[in-house]
C-alpha cells in the first residue's frame, strides 16, 4: 500500500515538472513559429448557379468526375445531393482547383450569389502543438520510471494504464492536428445548383402577387376617396331624412284621427 502512494506521488511530481518545464520551454518556440507563419486561414467557399434542370445531373457527374481525376488538382468529393429544385456538390480542393471548379459549374448558367469564409487556425494548432509538447514529455518520465528494476507488479499494472491514457490522448490529438492541417491545406468548396426555370417561374409568380397586392392597395385608396367625396353629402341629407320622417308620421296620424 505504501509503494503505491508513493508511485501516484511520484508520477503527480512528475506531471506537474513537465507541464511546468514545457511552461518555460515552449512559448518562446511557439512564439517563433507564430511570428514566422503567421495567420493560418482555412477557407470555405460557397457559390449559387443557376442552371437549366435538364443540364444539373450531367453537370454534377462532370464536376465529380473532373475532382476524382485530380484535373485541377487534389480534390476529394465529400457530399453530392440532388432534389428536385436545388441539387449541390461539396467538395474539399487544393487552393489554386477552387477557381477551375467554380469556372467549370457556372459554364452557361448564372452565378446568382458567391461568399467566402476564412478562418484562423492559428491558436488552435499551437495549443494543439502545446499539449502534445507536454504529453511527450510525461510519457518519457513515464518509460524512465518503468524501467526501474525495484517497482512492485501493482506499480508496474497502474504505470501501465497510465501510459495507456497517454498514448490514447497522444492519438486524439494528432488526428486533431491532421485535420487542421488538411483545412490549411486545401479549401472546402460547395457549390448549389438552382433550377433556372424554377428561379423565372417563382420571379413570374412574384410579379402576380406585387400586381394583385398593388391593385388591392389602389382599389382601397378608391374606396376611401369615393367615401371622402360622399361624406359631406350624406351629413347633410341625415337631417332631412329625419325631417321627412317627422314630417311623414304627423301627416299619417292627422288622417287618422279624421277618418274616425
């Protein structure tokens, strides 16, 4: 029992001297990197085409088949949808096949619409590279302490799972580095094809409604001035109305009253 809170006691210390020797190490190398690269921007695209439907399904298989066989480039396709309206390809290209691809889909069709976002991996990948720099350096106090010959078999079974861990997180965050690294390297494309037809009939269809709504707007303001004109004439035959009406019932009750 004493051995082994002695070996947990240990490898705390050691934790903690190489978290605290990679404090004092590498922010001077980091900082090096940082001021020599830069900003590391990984890029992502997005452009809407307008493209007769008949033409979108062979114009998707051209550009899948155009990214496969690396024409312009690395490129990998990622995700191919199509509907009935609205179809896309994403795909996932070296910098200088983004501007052939893009070229390539909008042939004989419109670009309607085109953004692109860049972001800054650049103090993601230098805390990624931070935490490895620490990982290493407790995984090799770990194979040190290993090797020692006056270690207990329950000392040996926890360092055993301890180096396990590390070698596992080791491994998430080199695959995090990887896909940094392939977002630095290479640029996502999607790009969204509208049926053309579509896009007229839908603009066709908002005219009708801009000229209904208008001529709903027009025939209420024909109202209101019909019944602007008309006010003055009904306040001044209200009175005589009444009058008349007064007038009626006492005529209607004279010959009443004589014919009795």
């Amino acid at each position: 029992m004493r051995a082994r809170k002695w070996m947990f006691a240990v490898l705390a210390v050691l934790l903690l001297a190489g978290c605290s020797k990679k404090q004092e190490v590498a922010p001077a190398t980091l900082t090096g990197e940082a001021a020599k690269a830069g900003a590391k921007l990984a890029y992502e695209h997005s452009v809407g085409i307008e493209l007769p439907k008949a033409q979108i399904a062979s114009r998707i298989g051209a550009m899948r088949e155009a990214c496969e066989s690396q024409r312009f480039g690395a490129c990998n396709v990622l995700r191919i949808q199509q509907g009935e309206w609205r179809s896309s390809l994403v795909v996932r290209a070296a910098p200088g096949a983004v501007e052939p691809l893009v070229g390539m889909a909008g042939q004989g069709g419109k670009f309607v619409s085109r953004e692109t976002h860049a972001e800054d991996l650049a103090d993601a990948v230098n805390d990624n590279l931070r935490k490895q720099a620490q990982l290493d350096a407790y995984a090799k106090r770990l194979d040190e302490l290993a090797s020692r010959k006056d270690l207990a078999v329950a000392d040996l079974i926890a360092l055993s799972h301890e180096q396990a861990q590390v070698q596992q997180q080791r491994e998430s965050f080199q695959g995090e580095a990887a896909t940094q690294q392939r977002r630095l390297d290479t640029n996502l494309l999607e790009l969204d094809f509208h049926d053309a037809d579509a896009g007229s009939r839908g603009h066709r269809l908002g005219e009708s409604f801009s000229g209904l709504l208008d001529r709903l707007i027009d025939g209420v303001g024909d109202a209101l001035s019909a019944l602007a004109y008309g006010l003055p004439f009904l306040l001044l035959l209200l009175p005589l109305a009444l009058a008349w009406r007064w007038a009626w019932r006492r005529i209607t009750r004279r010959a009443g009253r004589v014919s009795k």
